[in-house]
C-alpha cells in the first residue's frame, strides 16, 4: 500500500477499510506500507505492517506513511544517480512476491498506477482529493471534510463582515476545477464564487457588490478558487498565459480581485486564505463512512483477484472502475450544471 500526492483526510480510514476486509476473510495476509508514496516504491522504503498499525486511525487525519508527490511527467526520467524509476518500482513489486499494489491518490497518482498496470504489475486504486476532480467517481473522499473546514471559515467570516460592513475574500483550494469552492461557497452563503470553469467579469463582480449595498446590505463575501481567472486570462494561449503568471505581482488571484475591487469602489477588502488547514485534521464522519466503505471494496476485488481496477462512486453505489478510463482525465465542473443554475437562482454571482 501507499499513499501518494497531497495528503487528505480519510486517508488512514480507507487503508483501515482495506486491510480489516483482508483480515477478516481468514486469509493469511502481509502487508507492506511503502513510506513517502511512490518514492517509497522507487527506492524499496517500507515497513511490515500488522492489523494493529491500522487500529485507533479511523478518526486520524492525514497518512499513518507518509506521502510525496512524483510527478508523472518525469516518471521515465533517470533520478539524480541515474535510476530507472519505473524499473525500480516492478523490481522491488516482483522482489518482495507481491501480490497486489493499492494506491490511494490523486489525478497524477492515477497515472503512475495505471502506467504500473500497463507494466503488469496487480493494482488496484482509491480516489483520494479535496477537489473532487477525478473522473470515474462522483466523489472523493477528502472532499466532503475539507468542504466543511472552507465552509467553517466562511462561516466566520460572515460575523466579522457583518461587524465591519467589508468586502472578504476567502480563497479556497482548486488550481483547476471548482467544486469545493462551489460546495463551500453554497454552504457559507457567499454572495460571488469565482471559479476555474468560469471565467469572471470584474466589472460583473463589482456590479454585484454595488447591487448589495443599494439593497441596504453593508458587506459582501466572495469565495473565490486558487485557480479562478479572469476572462481576459483565460482568452491567452497556454504559453502567454505561463508569461503572464511569471511577472505576476500579486500572491494569488485573490489578492488581484481584492486591489482591483478596492481601486474602482473605494471599499475596504481583506482576503482570507484557510490554505492547507482545509486538508488536515480529522475526517467528517461523511468521509470516514466513505472511505471505509471504497476501502472494503478494494479489499474485496484483491481476494477476488480483480485487479486493474479504481474503486470509485456512480449514483450512489460503490463501483469499480477501469484504470485506463480513469488516467489523465480530470472532472471539471460542467458551468451549465444544474447546482451553477440553482446557486443563480440563489441569487449568486459567477462574476460571468
């Protein structure tokens, strides 16, 4: 097993799900914990694991083994002593008489797992993100707590915006979907959410601020993504847009709506970033259900001998889903969907 990416919440309880389903099947079974996701792999870093490593992490955040990212785009690249990397990986699989690997990760996780698989190696994989972008599965899990840790923020942002008649800007993790700003926007009651999907207008932006306060409202909350862009950005090519973001001045996206908001109305604008916190601490106890539930499937497929397989989530039923159908693919949100259209109804701006 490993754990690969950003760590989560639920990580620790998906493994749980998978190893007590293995134990509990009257099978003798071992269970190696590569440490540091797939660096652990490349260089043969682990540990002999017991069904006791695994008790008491139900509620536990973050990864009882570590975890790292290895970028799948230099995954064929020699390291710095000129080790194949992928060679490495089969070498220590095939060394230690594996039977399967399970990788619990992200989008670029996926990729390596299914690479893996290609190579011939067992694998079966756990959709693990706060973005919820992984393709194949309705959710994630990771998501639903770190919705609720953005939400809480909003939550209290809401009192001090009130208290001080301010525009706020609370920035939510997502480089490149929207769902958990969305969720948490919803969720919180902010009045914009700007996401990567779709593009804003910051006249639009403004216009919805000016619409508050001549309706007798005296703050405005605006959840805004990491990745959110304006539509003159998102008009660049991909190589003009990398120029842009190399002279770019300001911390984030947030910081540039905030100036520019504060430049055309005069009114005072703090930003607030919850950053990492939105993926730590414990999982909700919607995630630890989850997890624990794609992690006994997983366990099931590997003492069926199915591998080659991501566990995922369709219409509210735990599905297995083809790796190669996973590898690559990201979940955008769908700017026509109907939760865009309902939030609208809300009365929420898009900045579009």
């Amino acid at each position: 097993m490993l754990t690969s990416g950003g760590d989560c919440q639920a990580l620790n309880a998906a493994m749980r799900g998978v190893v007590k389903t293995l134990a509990n099947s009257g099978q003798d079974v071992e269970i190696y914990g590569f440490l540091e996701g797939y660096r652990g792999l490349i260089y043969g870093n682990f540990q002999m694991l017991t069904g006791k490593d695994f008790s008491g992490i139900l509620t536990k955040g973050g990864t009882i083994l570590g975890s790292s990212r290895t970028p799948f785009k230099t995954i064929r690249d020699p390291d710095e002593n000129g080790l194949d990397k992928v060679d490495a990986m089969k070498q220590n699989y095939y060394k230690l008489r594996l039977d399967c690997l399970v990788v619990l990760g992200g989008n670029g996780s996926h990729k390596t797992a299914n690479l893996l698989r290609e190579e011939g190696l067992n694998v079966v994989t756990l959709p693990k993100t706060i973005d919820n972008d992984l393709w194949g599965t309705d959710m994630t899990f990771g998501f639903q707590s770190a919705v609720d840790i953005a939400t809480y923020a909003i939550d209290c942002i809401h009192t001090t915006a009130a208290s001080h008649g301010r525009v706020f800007i609370v920035e939510v993790m997502g480089h490149k979907v929207g769902w958990l700003t969305l969720n948490a926007g919803m969720a919180g009651g902010a009045d914009i959410i700007l996401i990567p999907e779709i593009p804003y207008d910051i006249n639009k932006v403004i216009k919805k601020i000016e619409e508050r306060e001549k309706n007798g409202s005296k703050f405005t909350i605006l959840a805004v993504a990491e990745g959110a862009m304006s539509k003159e950005v998102a008009k660049m090519s991909k190589k003009d847009r990398k120029k842009y973001m190399e002279n770019y001045k300001y911390p984030s996206v947030s910081y540039e709506v905030a100036a520019q908001i504060q430049e055309k109305t005069g009114r005072e604008v703090r930003v607030t970033v919850p950053g990492h916190t939105q993926r730590g601490g414990s999982p909700c106890p919607y995630d630890r259900v989850f997890a624990s539930r794609l992690g006994a499937e997983a366990g099931e497929l590997i003492l069926k001998g199915e591998y080659g397989f991501m566990v995922g989530y369709k219409n509210r039923e735990i599905v297995k889903v083809p790796l190669d159908e996973v590898a690559g693919k990201l979940k955008y949100l769908d700017p026509e969907a109907t939760i865009i259209k309902e939030a609208k109804l809300l009365g929420i701006s898009f900045g579009d």
